[in-house]
C-alpha cells in the first residue's frame, strides 16, 4: 500500500519536476537574453559617449579657433592690447579721450563695434567690467568722477550695439594706473592715460578666453 502511494506521489511530482525544469530553463533563457540587450545598449551607448565627446573636442577646436583669428584682427586692425588676467581676458582698446571730456570719439567707435561683435558670439554669458582712467590733471575726487562718466558713456554705446545692460558694468579709476606717468593735459601720452579697459570675465565658459593667450 505504502510502495503504491510512493509511486504515485512520484507519479504526480514528475509534471512539476518538468514544468520546474522547463521553467529553469526559460529563465536562464530569458536571462541570457537580458543580458545580451543591455550590453547592446551599453555598448551603442559607449559608442555614442565616445562620438559625442569627439565631437565636443572638435567644435572647441574649431571655436578656439575662430576666436584667435578674431582676436589677432583686432590686434592687427584696432592695435589692441589683450592679456590673460585672473579674471578672464583685458581688453585695452585704442579708446581715448579729450581733455577734462567724457564724450566717446567718433573715430573709436569701429573699435567698440568689434568689440561688441567678439562679445556677443564667444562671451554672451560673461560680465564685461569697463574700467574708466583719467590723466593726472585735476583731483582725485573729480578724475574719479570724470573716468566714471567716460565707462559709462562706452557702456551706453555698447548697449546700442546690441549688449545687454545686465552683463556690463562700469567703474572709475581716476588717475591710477597710468600709462605714461605724469602725462597730463596736451603733453605727449596723456591721451593714453585717459582710456577705458575692458575686462572680460571668462571663467567657466567653456573656458575658451584662458585657452587663447595673448602673443
């Protein structure tokens, strides 16, 4: 009796046994090709990493690029000065006034026109500072003054060429930092030493202003 319900528990396992067996084996099945589509997408996914980052090293190439050619003609054309400062890149551009006067010359404004052009395709998210300088005629509190209206003005007229009031803003340095000492009034140099400078702050743009030194 016992032997006959022995078999036929076994009897009745054997379809389990196989249903489990056949089960294992879609799993593994199932898992084997699980597998196969995520190392496909790892793969395709690697591959399009690596593209994408050849791509991106290619179009900085291609930005420096086109940013050195632009800045050696405003070199070459506009006799501008450009450094590497902490900031970012200082721009001192042929911009310079007359005597006791804030007002833009006619003659400097191509210089400002490229300017804004340089900005606004390679810095459109930088603050641009427009540092203002006096000669040493006068006092300290009015050559203030006066080389803060002269930022002003140029950041008026910058304005105008398309720049946006937000990302520009200016301050008067008086007679510091003179370019050619004592030179004041109509004394050879003085015209230098009444300017505005330009600072460009460039970091974490792309920094492609730190990648391209001055000569």
């Amino acid at each position: 009796m016992q032997r006959h319900m022995r078999v036929g528990v076994v009897a009745a396992l054997l379809p389990i046994l196989a249903t489990a067996c056949a089960t294992k084996g879609w799993v593994r099945k199932e898992l084997v090709v699980q597998r196969s589509t995520t190392d496909s997408a790892l793969a395709m996914e690697r591959t399009a990493r690596v593209a994408g980052d050849s791509a991106n090293a290619a179009q900085l190439a291609q930005q420096i690029a086109s940013l050195r050619q632009d800045l050696d003609s405003m070199r070459s054309q506009f006799n501008a000065k450009i450094a590497v400062v902490e900031e970012g890149l200082k721009f001192a551009l042929p911009v310079n006034f007359a005597f006791d006067d804030a007002n833009v010359n006619d003659a400097d404004r191509p210089a400002l026109q490229r300017f804004a052009q340089v900005v606004q395709k390679y810095y459109g998210g930088s603050m641009i500072t427009i540092e203002g300088f006096a000669d040493p005629a006068g006092s300290v509190s009015y050559n203030l003054d006066l080389s803060r209206r002269r930022a002003d003005n140029v950041k008026g007229l910058l304005t105008s060429l398309g720049l946006t009031d937000s990302q520009l803003r200016t301050v008067g340095l008086g007679k510091t930092r003179l370019v050619v000492p004592n030179a004041k009034k109509d004394e050879p140099g003085a015209e230098q030493n009444r300017r505005v400078v330009f600072v460009v702050e460039s970091k974490g743009s792309a920094s492609v202003a730190l990648a391209t030194p001055d000569e």
